[in-house]
C-alpha cells in the first residue's frame, strides 16, 4: 500500500512502488522540451500552485557534482536542519541524494533548482548536474510526485 504523505525517510520506497503500481496512481508524462527554460519553470510551480490544503514538499535532489560544491551553491540558503545527504556523490560511480523537506511551498527555491537543472541540460550557466523528484503531500487529498529527469520532461504521478 502507498503512504499518502512522504517524508524524506520513506521516499525511494515509496518512489519505487509509485512508479511500478499501476491500481490507483494516475500518471502522466509531460513533454515541455519545445519550451523555453523559463516556461518549463513556470509550468511546473503552475501545477504546484494548484495544490489546495499543502501540508509539505520533499524534495529528492540527486546530484552528479562534488559535495563541496553542492553544499555551495545548492544548500547555502537551507537551513541544515532541512536537509538531510543520505550518499555522497563517488565520482561517476553513482549519483549523490540530498533530500530537503519545506513545510510551505517555496517557489523561489524551485525556481533556483529547476533553472540550474535545465541550464546543465542545454550547457548554459548557472548549472549543476542534478536530478529534481519532488512530492507535494497534500492534507486531506491525493499527493503528487514529479520526477523531472531531464530539460526534456518530467513524469507526474497521482495517488
């Protein structure tokens, strides 16, 4: 059975059974490759905005940079208390998981990750090589989790 709130705690589990079940998960992919960065930002805070009742967003950040210069220009502005580096990044060997719970929804954050996210993709500056999964739990509702693997795309999963 799939929790209705994610933490960082249960997050690849849950991540995992999300994506496999099909009974009672509405999933969609959402292809914005013909837009501009700026759009594909835009996009995305417009589908989170439309969240009623937010009860929190958790957001799974994996990353193929150095340590040090993820905690410079990534968590510089977070408070340490909501973060949480679950792997360190092992030089190409595997990616590096930093997981960052915001109890209210804050879209200048989102557009600070997604802007470098994206920027890496096309090869443009400021960039970090970084892949964004976030869930919206939602109070008495459904959740929501992207997982926006790419300038190209994101999967957007209902439960």
């Amino acid at each position: 059975m799939i929790k209705n709130v994610i933490n960082p705690s249960n997050f690849d589990v849950e991540f995992r059974k999300i994506s496999r079940n099909k009974r009672g998960i509405a999933k969609s992919r959402i292809d914005f490759e013909n837009i501009n960065v700026e759009a594909k930002i835009r996009l995305v805070m417009f589908l989170i905005s439309k969240v009623s009742s937010l009860d929190s967003v958790v957001y799974r950040i994996l990353f193929w940079e150095k340590d040090e210069k993820i905690e410079e220009h990534l968590l510089k502005n977070i408070d340490k208390r909501q973060y949480i580096k679950t792997k360190s990044y092992k030089n190409g060997a595997r990616a590096g998981v930093i997981f960052i719970k915001e109890k209210a929804f804050e879209p200048n954050f989102l557009k600070f990750i997604l802007l470098r996210h994206f920027n890496f993709e096309l090869a443009k500056e400021p960039s970090l090589n970084i892949r964004v999964q976030l869930a919206v739990n939602n109070k008495d509702k459904f959740s929501i989790l992207f997982d926006i693997y790419d300038d190209r795309g994101c999967y957007a999963y209902y439960f």
